[in-house]
C-alpha cells in the first residue's frame, strides 16, 4: 500500500472517532510517515502513528488493524503539548510539525503551532534546544538507579536512554527521529555530515561491539522471541502501556522489521527491538519458567548486559563519553542549519 492511501485510512478513522467523541479536540500524525511522499510505499513492518488531543489525558489505545492499515493510536494533553514554541524547542514534538501533518484541527490551535513550527525548526537557538534535550533525557535515564526493580524493566531503564544516543544526531541534522530503525537513521546522518567513522562507537553503546550477536545469532534470538511473544500475547495486557505491541497487529513490526533488518545486514541494529520486545513480553509475564529465563538471560549475554553491574558500566561508560559526543552534535547542527 502507498502511505498516502494509509494516511487516508487513518484519516477516516480519526473523523469517526471524533463524531462519536467529543474529547477529541485534534489529531495529528507523528512516526515514521511523517513527510513521507504520498506514493511511497509503507512496508507491512510499518504502522501509521496517529496522536489524538484532549483536554484530559486518554487512554493509549495502539495498535490495530483498520480496513487493512496498521494503525497505533496515542493521545496526548494540551499541556503536555504546550504552545508553539513549547512544541518548537521539543525534540519529540516538533518533527511532527515541521510538514503538514494535522488531521483534524476544529480550533485552529494546531495549525498555529505548524505554523510556528514550520517556520523556525532550523532556526540554530531552537535546534540546540532540541538536542539539549535530548541530552538531558539520556543522562537523567542513565543515571536513574533501578536496582530494585524486576530485571526486565532494569533492561528497559537501561536501553532506552542508551538508544538515545543515536537519536541525538538525528535531531541535530534535522532528521526525524524513529524509535525501531533509530540506529539506521543515526548512522545516515553521521554519514551524511561525515562522521561514519563515529557509527560503530556508537552501536558498540548498544552491544558491547557486537562480537556476540552475529546475523545467525540474531535468528536464533528471534525464534526464542517469538516463543514469548505468541505467549504473551494470549494474555490480558490491558494495564500494560504498550500491550497493544504485544498481540497480533504489533507482529509484523516486531519480526518482519527485524528480519528485514537481517538481511540488510544490520543484525547489531535489529537486536534494539528484539531486545526491547523481550524485556517488554517478561515484563507481561512476570515470574517465567526457566527455560524462558535462561533464553532471556542469553540476549543479555550476548549483548554484555547480564547483570545490573554490567549494565552500570555500560550506562557509566557512556555518560562519561558524552561532552565528546556534543562536539559531533554540534558540528552536525552547525552544518544542518546553514545549509
């Protein structure tokens, strides 16, 4: 299917929402798409990303399959928003408006904020606001001491500001950020303002080098993942924010995206999602039996991450690199905005 017709498809969707809700005050679309030409093609690994806007916060609804498109439903606040410059200094927000991605705007509040968005997204004062931010976000998540919690959302703790790393240049170099593929987007843009040579310190961050988790191992990880994954998902996950992943719709992301990825060579940047899907399934799951804990217990092997020391070193590590890593944020910024 063509992106266009999908955005149609959720554009549809969102105006039967809207007639039989009246809390939703706006949509809008985020994600992947955004900006994506209208005849190109969406990938059955890819969903349309669709945020609606209330006044009061709603539940997350996900994803799901509607008239034959991957959709995944979130909602946000007004405040969590915030006005156009809230939205312009906010690494998250603001690529979702530098194009024109408003579904349904009856107040006209979202298209101010295009507006403004639109306006000033390469402006150098806002773009190093963006990246600062996404800084802080890393160091505050790195630094979080979760050595209580249950090992599956220490993992989770861990990865994500981990990942952020290669979000970072993706904001200075005015590219849209992506959760899954983030590492391939890091890397084209370290490319694109030559820093390559840079890509594998940073894809070390998430495996340790990589020596563990070759394109054979990565399949092997997949195939114990999907043992978990078609578990977890004849459960309730109702409470779970993003329990919606983990069921029938959220299946081809996890492990066409993944196998795609493989045979693209990128095995150390498909073990991101596979690793977050993995912790995500026994988070679910709570208590398991050994032999899931022991396949578990291999990915974060593989991956150096075993133990909460392990993973404190790897966190310490990175914290510790990165004033060399603003040198290159800002040299990828200094060049994006003057061209």
């Amino acid at each position: 299917m063509r992106v266009g017709a999908a955005r149609a498809v959720a554009v549809g969707w969102v105006r039967e929402q809207m007639r039989v809700d009246p809390s939703i005050e706006g949509a809008f679309f985020s994600g992947s798409t955004v900006g994506l030409p209208d005849d190109a093609l969406l990938p059955v690994w890819s969903d349309v990303d669709v945020l609606l806007v209330r006044w009061n916060v709603g539940a997350k609804v996900g994803k799901f399959v509607h008239r034959g498109v991957l959709l995944e439903v979130s909602t946000v606040t007004w405040e969590e928003l915030g006005g156009p410059e809230d939205v312009l200094g906010s690494w998250v927000f603001a690529p979702m408006f530098r194009t024109d991605g408003v579904i349904a705007d009856p107040s006209g509040r979202l298209a101010a904020v295009r507006e403004r968005v639109a306006a000033g997204f390469a402006d150098p004062v806002w773009v190093r606001a963006r990246c600062a931010g996404v800084r802080r976000r890393i160091e505050a998540g790195l630094r979080a001491d979760r050595g209580s919690a249950p090992v599956a959302e220490q993992v989770l703790a861990w990865v994500f500001p981990t990942s952020l790393l290669a979000v970072w240049p993706a904001v200075a170099g005015l590219a849209d950020p992506t959760v899954r593929r983030r590492y391939v987007r890091a890397e084209r843009v370290l490319s694109r303002f030559g820093f390559a040579d840079r890509y594998p310190e940073l894809l070390d961050t998430l495996d340790g080098g990589g020596a563990g988790v070759d394109a054979a191992r990565v399949r092997e990880h997949l195939a114990g993942l999907a043992v978990v994954f078609d578990e977890v998902a004849r459960l309730p996950r109702e409470e779970f924010a993003f329990g919606a992943d983990l069921g029938a719709a959220g299946r081809p992301v996890v492990f066409d995206g993944a196998a795609e990825l493989v045979e693209a060579g990128r095995h150390r940047e498909a073990m991101f999602w596979v690793l977050v899907t993995y912790a995500r399934c026994h988070v679910v799951l709570g208590p398991v039996a050994p032999e899931r804990e022991r396949a578990f217990g291999a990915v974060l092997a593989d991956l150096g991450v075993a133990s909460a020391a392990d993973r404190r070193r790897r966190a310490d590590g990175l914290l510790a690199a990165l004033p060399g890593w603003q040198t290159v944020v800002d040299a990828v910024a200094a060049e994006a905005v003057a061209g």
